[in-house]
C-alpha cells in the first residue's frame, strides 16, 4: 500500500468533494483501506498488491458485501471497489476482466495523478443525494413584490386572500 498513497489520498480527496463521507480502516488480509459512502452507494478504495489478485479482490469484495449488510439501505445495491494499482501493460489483461466482473461490486481501477483518478471515478460523483432545494412560497414572492411595488398592504392582502381561495383575484 505504500506506493498507493499519493493516489489513496487523492481518491479520498475526490470522493470528498463528491459529496461522500470517508473512514479510513484496517483489514486483515487488505491492510488500510478507505470507505466512502452517500445515502446511495458504498464505495471501498484499496491499494491492489502486484501479486495474487483473484485473492485479494475476493477478500476486499467480501469485506465490502458485509459491510453492506450490516446496516441494509438503498447503497447496498451500489457497491464500488475501487483498486488503486501501478500501471503495467503487463497486466493490462487482468483489470479489463476484473472490471467487467460487476457480481458482488461493480470494480474500478485507478492509477496516476490526480486528473487520472478523477476521470476514472467521475461515474460515482453522481451518487449522492441531492441537497433538499427550500421552495418558495409564490404567493409569498407575490405578496413581496406587490409590497415592494408601493401596492397598499390591505389591497395586496385581499388580492392574495381572494387567489388563494378561488384561484381569482377580487378585490373589494
């Protein structure tokens, strides 16, 4: 994991300005990783060892699947693993497989800098729930303007009282 941690740092600092929450952990068998999670995914980042992968990726999928489980919400249908690696043409093969492997969770591979990881994790960014929009009251903007118009507070009153009953504006 220590050659990951430039890149561990910076998949933190991108899912964080996604909008996720982050903890870093420790897990036999991984080592540190990092979970990042909204009210619609679970997200686990760990630094991928440059030998046995069908082990370690089974390992982290399993720690991730239970995870999940322990407290069941709408995240536990959008699992991500997302393995931080050297970049190596050599097993360039082996990621595109583990990739298009979605059971359990669906995987991402991350390397390089910053602008990298970042375009390789720009599929998660939208997983977060929207931020609660306060509507305005229109008759409320209404009844401001009017105000604001110079219009008399006791005509504005019954112009907004007439609409808001009858959806018509009467005024006495």
């Amino acid at each position: 994991m220590n050659s990951h941690l430039a890149q561990f740092a910076d998949v933190r600092a991108v899912l964080v300005d996604g909008g996720f929450e982050t903890e870093e952990r420790e897990f036999e068998g991984l080592g540190p990783v990092l979970i990042a999670e909204t009210p619609l995914a679970l997200v686990m980042a760990v630094g991928l060892p440059a030998v046995d992968w069908a082990q370690y990726l089974e390992e982290a999928q399993a720690r991730l699947t239970t995870l999940a489980a322990a407290h069941p919400s709408p995240r536990s249908w959008d699992l991500y693993l997302v393995m931080i690696h050297d970049d190596s043409e050599r097993e360039h093969w082996a990621r595109a497989a583990y990739a298009a492997d979605t059971r359990y969770a669906r995987k991402l591979f991350v390397t390089g800098e910053r602008e990298s990881i970042e375009r390789s994790l720009r599929c998660l960014l939208p997983l977060h729930a929207l931020p609660e929009i306060e509507l305005t009251d229109s008759l409320a903007t209404v009844r401001q303007q009017l105000l604001a118009a110079g219009v008399e507070p006791a005509v504005v009153e019954a112009a907004i009282s007439s609409f808001a009953d009858s959806s018509k504006v009467k005024i006495p």
